[in-house]
C-alpha cells in the first residue's frame, strides 16, 4: 500500500503579531490559537478546489482527497488552525480529519500516510512542511522553505517511480500570488 498522490497545505491565515487581525473560533468568539476571518474564508474556498461542483480538468495535478490530517493541538502548540482549515472540506466529504499526530511529529505522520492508499490532504503549520517533504520521500526531495508570508500554495507529491514535488498556487482569494516559491 503506498497513497497515490499527497497534497501539502499551510493553515490558512492567523493572526500576526501586533496585527489588526484577530483569530476566531467558527462562532466568532476571539481565540489567537484560531484562524483570522480571511482565514475562514481560505478554508471555505479550499473546499471547492479540492471537491469541485464540476468535473475538474484533466490536466490538473489536485484531485479530490481521501484523506485529511492535522496538527494535533499539544502543550507546547496550542494552534487549532490546521484542523479548522480542513473542517469544512471534511464536512462535505463526510469523514473525520486525522489528528494523531502534533508539529513535531512529522516522521510519524508520513509512516503512517505510507501505509494507506488513496490520495492524502495534509494541512500543517507552514515551517515543518518541508521536514513531511523530506520524511515522506525520505530525503529523495528537498523541499523550499515556506515563507513566512504566503498561505496560497499547494504542495503536491506523487511517487510515480521516483518522488517528484510539484507546487501549485491556489489563487482563491484576492491577493493571492500566481508566483511558485
């Protein structure tokens, strides 16, 4: 068994330090470990990137997931924001997001997305995407550092022999960059 394709998100927008932007909860209660309200809104638009009202193109490298995995919140990171990312695409799809393992866990989170088949969404905290990169190919790629600025990418992983990555921007939202990194 071996997934057939994984696709890499970051958590969709949060709050900055000292920013104008608050996180919420879904109710809109204030919490800094959640996402900004442009947040809420990259996580409602990523549902119908990955689980169109059509048919997608054929040419297309994102394809509907079978899975979703999150960060699961800890002691030492409290961020709720990759599972509030996911939800509302796991809603739709009508199954769980995965939440076993927390930032810091990356090794053991790409053991297990190799032992199921399909085609994986991970959502993760943006400076440990690439250590998933590395511990999913198991160090064939190096994958580039996710700057600090930028929620719009996917990253996307096939092994078809050998591993390849590429990325592709998400331009859902208004800003978002049509630029690779």
């Amino acid at each position: 068994m071996a997934p057939h394709k994984i696709m890499i998100i970051r958590h969709a927008e949060r709050p900055i330090d000292g920013g104008k932007d608050q996180g919420v909860q879904l109710d809109g209660t204030p919490n800094e470990n959640f996402l900004t309200v442009r947040g809420w809104q990259r996580a409602g638009a990523l549902v119908r990137l990955f689980y169109p009202l059509g048919k997608s193109s054929a040419q297309s490298p994102i394809e509907r997931p079978t899975s979703l995995y999150a960060a699961h919140p800890d002691d030492k990171h409290h961020s709720h924001r990759t599972h509030s990312t996911l939800q509302p695409l796991a809603d739709l799809l009508g199954f769980a997001v995965n939440t076993d393992h927390a930032r810091g866990e990356e090794a053991a989170l790409a053991e297990a997305i190799r032992h199921q088949d399909g085609i994986a969404l991970i959502a993760w905290e943006h400076k440990a995407i690439h250590e998933i990169v590395t511990a999913m190919t198991q160090s064939e790629i190096e994958a580039p550092i996710w700057p600090d600025d930028r929620f719009d990418m996917i990253f996307i992983l096939t092994a078809d022999p050998a591993w390849r990555l590429v990325q592709v921007p998400q331009q859902l939202l208004a800003g978002d960059q049509a630029s690779i990194f």
